[in-house]
C-alpha cells in the first residue's frame, strides 16, 4: 500500500523569513494514487495582517482569519494526519518552507526534505515547453477546474491529486488495478471463470473457400510446410493403412 499526502497551503504573503505566516492548509490522503476521502484542512489565525497581494489571490482577509485557531493548536493533529507519507505539492518549496517555519517555531521537528514531491518539477521534466501552472496543468490533463476563482488549500489539494496521476501517466493502471480495501474508494474488477459454448460458432470459411485453399497447396510440392496443418483425407489414410 503506498499512502501519500497531497497538499497546498495559503500564507500571508511570500516569504517566512520575513515573518509571514500560513492561513490555510489542505491535505488530501490517497493510497495507491486514489483519494481516500480522508481530508485535513483548516484556516489558521496568523497573528498578523494578510498583504493585499496575498488576499487578492486567495481572498483571506485577518477579519476573516482572527478566530480561527493558531498553528500551535493544529499543529499536532497535523502532523499525525500526514505521518512518515510523502508530501506532494506544486512548487514544493514555497509550501515546504512555510510548513517547516511554523514547526520550528514551537520547536517541533522539520519535515525532511526527502519526504517532498514536487510536482512542479515532474511537469516541467515532461512538458519543457510549459506552461505548467496548476491551472495550465488542469487544463492539458481535462481536470475540472471551473469552481477555482481564487485560490483555497483544500480545492487546490484535491485538482493536484488528480493532476499528480495524470503526471505520472498512472491513471488507466490505476483503475484497471485498484481494490476496495479499507474503506478506500477503490474499485475492483475481477474477469470470472471462462465457460464452455454450449454450440461452437458456424465457420467463417465457405467450403468453396476450403477447395480453393487446398488447390493453392497442391501446386507447392510435397515439402509444403501447409501439408503439415492440412485435414488428412480419409480416403488415402484409409488406403494407405
């Protein structure tokens, strides 16, 4: 079973060394590059102002945010929700870097940078030409996107579970190899046992068709390879017995 967690964050602006601060996470949990159903997401109080060119992205004013509960309240059911799974995201680093900047400020240990997917580089691997947004991506694999107006974690999380799979040309494996296991929305396909016609097909070959074949044969002399599939006439085994 391979678990993984693909997930987005919102944040106050771009930069956690100049102290902004995550506002939103989303997580999505597949297994086999499936959706579980099994989701983590919460809006997060950043204890400080969301710059305007943040909120005209994602919308997320601190009006909105000031209750929500701070980091150090979600941090722990976060980290249980993801575990040891790799984490996927698009332009890992931006996600990854805010991640572990909220964790080491309650001096929690950092997420490993092994444990990242970065989408972003698998799709610039296979399309060099670009573009490789997510909504680009959306776009060339057929993934829905229509209700992403702004950006939101959780919305984003689920379009990339889906784009991942079609990066990774996984998506007709996948289901033909899927199982319900676990509650997973998973299907399987089981073919059953062949059964025996209770008539055989009529032939597809005319009797003049037969004729003709076997003349065809006859003028190829005796060593013909076809003499060795040919029906023995029953006639000349009888005389030849």
């Amino acid at each position: 079973m391979q678990r993984e967690i693909v997930f987005d964050t919102e944040t106050t602006g771009l930069d956690p060394a100049r102290g902004d601060r995550l506002i939103e996470i989303g997580c999505i949990e597949i297994v086999n590059r499936i959706p579980t159903g099994r989701e983590f997401h919460h809006y997060i109080n950043p204890e400080r102002d969301v710059h305007p060119d943040a909120v005209a992205v994602h919308g997320l004013t601190f009006e909105f945010l000031k209750d929500k509960p701070l980091f150090a309240a979600i941090c722990d059911p976060f980290l249980e929700f993801i575990g040891d799974a790799p984490l996927v995201a698009h332009n890992a680093t931006f996600d990854y870097g805010f991640i572990n900047a909220e964790l080491a400020r309650l001096s929690k240990p950092l997420v490993a940078a092994h444990r990242i997917v970065d989408t972003l580089q698998i799709a610039r691997r296979k399309h060099p030409a670009g573009p490789n947004s997510l909504d680009a991506l959306c776009k060339r694999y057929g993934v829905d996107n229509t209700k992403r107006t702004k950006h939101g974690a959780l919305m984003d999380a689920a379009l990339l579970a889906q784009v991942y799979v079609e990066l990774l040309g996984e998506r007709q494996a996948t289901l033909g190899l899927a199982e319900r296991t676990g509650g997973s929305a998973r299907t399987r396909i089981d073919g059953g046992k062949a059964r025996q016609r209770p008539e055989p097909l009529p032939p597809r070959v005319t009797p003049e068709q037969v004729e003709a074949h076997k003349a065809f044969v006859g003028t190829l002399g005796p060593d013909a390879v076809w003499l060795k599939y040919m029906p023995k006439d029953p006639a000349s085994e009888a005389k030849a017995g």
